[in-house]
C-alpha cells in the first residue's frame, strides 16, 4: 500500500503559553518515522506522507507529542481529499458569509445527532454554527472576542476534541497541497 498525504491538524499548540516551534513539530514527526514532513503556518498544522490507518497515526502522533511536549495534544487527521472537501463545503450562503469570519473545526470523530442538537441551541445572533461530517463550520458575525460561545463550549458540546481554523487557512491548505 503506497503512502498517503496528511494534514495533523494539532490543538492547543502555540496558544495559552504552549510554544512550540515548527522546527521542533517538524522534528518531532520525523522521529515518529513520518515522512516527507512540513509544517504551515505556526498553528500547529503538519503535512505529511505515512502508511497505515488514519486513528492508528493520530494515537502514534498523540504519544509522540505527549512525550516530548510534557502534554496532551489531540490530533486530528484529514487526507488532502478531505481538506479540499472541508474547503469547498457551503456551509452557509455567499450573502450570509459578507462581512463575516468563517472557522472550520476539525473534530476528532463525527458528532452524534444529540450532540449536534447541543451545539447548536449554543448560537446567537452572532454565532452559527453548521456540522457536516466531521467538521464544524463556526460563522461569526462580529469577532470571536465578542462571542458568547468559545471553541471549548463547542467541544463540548459536541463531546470530541475540536481544533478550529479560519477558513482562509484551510482554502490555502486545500491549494498548497492538493489531493493526489
């Protein structure tokens, strides 16, 4: 079986005082025997080749980052198919989207029907929120700051490790790195 392309996507890296540097991510996932490894911008995304089941190399990942971070990372894996889907995905209309900010949360397994119901009754006038798959599309009408929700509720709300990036991340992932 030939290697496959993935984005870790890795949450609670670079924010609340956990600094870590892409040169050390990058040499941390060499070291897990990962190849072809490079990072993304400095929140905490890592492209790279592997073989092998995508939850097996989360967990890999996990311990890896765990034991030299001195902390839990939760990792959550997309292919380049899956980045170009979550990138091209319509949660809400054009007209809805002006003048707007528009996050992608990438959960580490699809939410039940219930927990979906749960994340939703979180929205406001200035936050949407849409679930497609594994992915949360957060739409907020004013800046997060502003929000009365936060990642963390939506997390757990949907009761699964979530990390969020803006969009425009995510459409200049599914560029840089196009499925194969």
């Amino acid at each position: 079986m030939g290697a496959t392309q993935y984005v870790a996507f890795l949450r609670a890296v670079n924010v609340g005082g956990r600094i870590v540097t892409m040169t050390e991510l990058k040499a941390i996932f060499q070291t897990l025997g990962l190849r072809d490894v490079s990072t993304f911008i400095a929140s905490g995304n890592v492209i790279f080749s592997a073989s092998g089941a995508a939850a097996a190399l989360e967990s890999k990942i996990e311990r890896g980052l765990e034991t030299r971070l001195k902390y839990a990372v939760p990792t959550m894996l997309r292919t380049a198919a899956d980045i170009a889907g979550a990138a091209d995905y319509e949660a809400f209309s054009a007209a809805a989207l002006e003048g707007t900010s528009l996050y992608v949360g990438f959960m580490k397994r699809a939410a039940s029907p219930s927990a979906i119901k749960t994340a939703r009754a979180l929205q406001t006038d200035i936050d949407e929120l849409r679930v497609h798959g594994r992915e949360v599309y957060w739409l907020a009408r004013k800046s997060i700051a502003e929000s009365t929700i936060t990642g963390a509720r939506i997390e757990k709300a949907l009761q699964t490790p979530v990390t969020f990036r803006n969009i425009n991340t995510v459409r200049r992932l599914a560029a840089k790195y196009p499925a194969r």
